[in-house]
C-alpha cells in the first residue's frame, strides 16, 4: 500500500456496486481523486455503497477538482462524448475486477487503459482464470502492454493457489520505440 500512496489519480473500471474504490479510499484517504465508473445502470448503486461508507462524491460532475466522481464510462477509445473526466493519459492508477471475462470485452477494456494511461500508469487487475481466456493476455501484448501476475504469497490465504489472480499491467516502452 506505501507504493500507492505515490498514485495520485485513480480511474476504477467496471466497479460494478463500488467496492474497490471505497476500499482504496479507506485504505489510502490522500488520493487526489479516484474516479469510478460503470454503465449507467450501476451507477445509483455506486452511490449508495460510497454514501454506506461515508464517502461524498460529487455524482458525474465534471470538476476535475473534485476526490469522488462516479461517472458513466462506455469502454472503448475516449472521446469528449464519452468520458468528460477521462483524459488521455491522466491516471496514476487503473484498477478493476472480473472485467476481461467475455471475449468481445476485451478491445474496448485494453483501448480505455491505453487511453487513461501513460508510462507510468500501473494497472491492476484482478481476473478469474477460469473466465479469462488467454487471448486476453496476448491482445495486451500486441497492444504494446506488458503483465505479471502477483505471486500467491502476496495475497490473502483464501485466494492463494486459485483459479484468481491479479495481474499488474503497464506500457511496454520498448515495444513503442
């Protein structure tokens, strides 16, 4: 966690009802912001988890003042029409869980981390390998990313030696030169 505390902007992908981004905000409160997103479906449920937790976001504000926006987020290639948040290589951090799990999902998952990212972004990713397809991991590859599974002895016990892992993915400079 002492490494994140170096990681000042935060984009969470897919939250889904939140949860790593409450955790994140508990576990590291001088985040400049953290920016959580979903389809519009989720979002209330987004908010409801933050409000649970004690957490104020401004909703889908635009302020890029703001420590908590919850924002609609399509993934894909970031437009203004897209993302009013989300710009082009601005985050520190990229985190997500069970995101990679259907096929199609993953051009526009790995085209919203190149497009949130820059060099020095780091991206977790937690993935179920039973739903994640090696495909995935060579498309990263191809998109100049590089990956590396955590090892099992940095996660808790009940995870250890599962179908689970979390894999750190981060531009491969050398493959753009």
């Amino acid at each position: 966690m002492e490494q994140l505390s170096t990681k000042r902007r935060v984009l969470e992908l897919g939250s889904g009802n939140g949860f790593l981004g409450v955790c994140l905000l508990v576990a590291n409160p001088n985040l400049e912001q953290v920016v959580i997103t979903d389809t519009k479906e989720h979002l209330p449920l987004i908010e409801k988890t933050l409000q649970r937790n004690g957490i104020e976001s401004d909703g889908n504000s635009d302020a890029s003042s703001s420590k908590v926006l919850v924002e609609e987020y399509l993934w894909g290639p970031t437009t203004p029409e897209t993302s009013t948040t989300i710009k082009d290589n601005s985050f520190d951090l990229i985190i997500g869980s069970d995101l990679a799990y259907r096929n199609e999902l993953h051009d526009p998952l790995i085209a919203s981390i190149l497009a949130a990212s820059n060099a020095d972004t780091v991206t977790l990713l937690g993935v179920t390998m039973r739903d994640t397809r090696p495909i995935f991991f060579q498309k990263l590859i191809a998109a100049g990313l590089k990956y590396e599974r955590l090892a099992d002895h940095l996660l808790e016990n009940l995870y250890r030696g599962k179908r689970f892992g979390v894999y750190v993915i981060w531009r491969d400079d050398e493959s753009s030169q």
